[in-house]
C-alpha cells in the first residue's frame, strides 16, 4: 500500500464519522422521499371526498389517473429519465404491477369512499403493511427487523381499536372494497420488488399510470358511458386536479423510486402515517370529528410509521 493510501486509511480509522456509506446516504434520502409522499397522499384523501361528492368514482379515477400520467411523463422528459424499457418479459410486469399497485386500487378505493366516511376508508386501506410483510416474508425472504416487528403490532393494535366498531354490525361492502384495496396494492408493492425491472423507476412509474388510465378509462365507457364532469363545481375540480397532478403524478413517481430503494417491509410500513394526516386534513378540510377511540388507534398507526421512518438502518457491513 502507498503511503498516501495508508494515511488515508488511518485518518479514517481515526476519524469514523467522515467515512459515509453510500446505501446508508440513499437509505435517509429514501426516507425523506418517504415522508413527503406520506403528507402527499394524506392530504389527497379528503380532496378526493370533495370530488367523489360531484363527480362519479369512475370519471373522478380515469381523469385524476389522466393528469397523472401527463404529469409523470412530463417530470421524465424534464428530468431527462429514462422511459427505454428493453425486454418483453420486463412490458409484462409493467402490466401486471399496474392492475394491482394502481388499477385495483384507483378502483376499490373510489368505490369504498363513496360510501363511507373518509377517515374509516383511509385506515382500512392502510392494513396494506399488514399483507405486505406477510406477501414480503413468503415471496421474498424479507424477515422483519426488531423495530419493524413493533411496528407490526402497533399497526395491528391500532387496526384492531379503529375496526372494531364497523365491524360490531357486520361488514358492509364499503369495508370490503377498503380491505381489497389494501390487499391489492401490498401484492402490486411485492410483485414489482421480486420482478426486479431493469429499468428506470420513474419510467416504469409512468408507464404504470399510462396503463392504468386506459384500463380505467375503459371501465368509464362501459359503466358509465362517458366523462361526467359537466356538474362539478371550483372546488370539486380542483380536488380531481391536486388528485391528479399531486396524488398521482408527484406520489407514485416517488413509490415506486422509494420501493426500489428500501424493503417491501420498510416501504410499506412507512406509509401508515398517511391515514393519520388524512384524518387531520379531513377534520380541517371536511369537518369529520374523530372519537376518543380513534384518536388512540390513530396514535398507535402513527408511532409505527415513526419506528420505521425514524429507525436507523442496519450497520453496513465493511468489507476489504
């Protein structure tokens, strides 16, 4: 070794903290990426209610997915990221990541809010963590960490807390269609993980919401004929606009970067702070007052957002 390498490396041994790891670097980036995708989200949810009060869930899905889709093709092209995607096999599991990460949850989530309140949809939903990390732990081999384990059961405890009063009367299909969305994007998240895209993540992103628009738009024509926008009013508009531009576009270019980036198990347990900013922003925006037992449920989600967000990663392990 010259002894210039050699005095490098005794400064380094020297001084520990200047040495940075690159995957611990991304690690923190992914989670900031991670908690702005959790406020925007959040603050979709309510929007979404005001929208779904003035235009039918299936033109409010294919329009909000429409703007989407321009957005994210158009942060690609300014970005100068890649939309090349160069195998068959890969086209194939853009598709089939498509009708579960967006298309079963653009639609089950739209008709389970038409029906009940928006805070219950959100929570119910939001069992998402709970499929994935057992999909994540057959599929992948992904054992949850320590950290990750008590953020399993703050989530379950919390679910349980929120459920239980819908559940008192039996399950409407407005709870089902909660529960469905859920399951469908936990084995979309999966899915796209085990598929290992050799492709860009915002390009794959794109042609994801590309998919999904046509696919939802489709389901429009068949079942409701055409876009029924004419009734609408300012507000109703803007939220289908945010939806589309912000919920869509901006969040999933984010998602499906952070999923490359972090675990199924770490991704997927992050977001379960969204449903407590969407309560926050649904009782500021929409007047809906949480119990006393909501507020504990929602506590407990948020602190198991928190162990996964805040945890540290596991030490990188150096080798020569």
């Amino acid at each position: 070794m010259s002894p210039s390498g050699r005095n490098q490396r005794e400064k380094s041994v020297r001084n520990p903290d200047r040495v940075r790891d690159p995957a611990s670097v991304g690690d923190v980036q992914a989670k900031l990426m991670l908690a702005l995708l959790c406020l925007i989200w959040g603050v979709t949810w309510p929007l979404m209610k005001i929208a779904l009060n003035d235009i039918p869930p299936l033109s409010m899905r294919s329009t909000a997915a429409g703007i989407g889709a321009v957005t994210l093709l158009g942060i690609c092209l300014v970005k100068h990221r890649s939309l090349r995607i160069r195998r068959a096999v890969d086209w194939l599991h853009v598709v089939i990541a498509s009708l579960f990460n967006l298309v079963g949850f653009s639609l089950f989530s739209a008709f389970a809010q038409i029906a009940t309140a928006t805070e219950r949809v959100a929570i119910l939903t939001y069992a998402m963590p709970i499929w994935a990390v057992l999909l994540a732990w057959a599929v992948l081999g992904e054992h949850p960490t320590r950290m990750q384990r008590v953020a399993i059961w703050l989530c379950v405890i919390g679910l349980a807390i929120l459920i239980r009063p819908l559940a008192a009367s039996g399950l409407p299909p407005s709870v089902l269609f909660a529960l469905a969305t859920g399951l469908s994007w936990a084995i979309g998240t999966v899915y796209l993980k085990w598929a290992q895209i050799d492709a860009d993540p915002v390009g794959v992103a794109s042609w994801q919401l590309t998919f999904a628009f046509f696919i939802i738009a489709g389901c429009l024509f068949i079942f409701e004929g055409r876009p029924h926008l004419e009734h609408a009013h300012a507000g109703a508009l803007f939220a289908v606009a945010f939806t589309g531009i912000a919920g869509n576009g901006i969040a999933y270019g984010l998602w499906f970067d952070i999923v490359r980036r972090l675990s199924a198990v770490t991704a997927s347990l992050g977001v379960l702070s969204v449903p407590v900013i969407g309560i926050v922003t649904s009782a500021v925006i929409l007047g809906e007052r949480p119990t006393g037992a909501d507020i504990v449920g929602f506590a407990l989600i948020f602190a198991a957002s928190a162990c996964v967000i805040l945890g540290r990663p596991a030490p990188a392990t150096v080798t020569a």
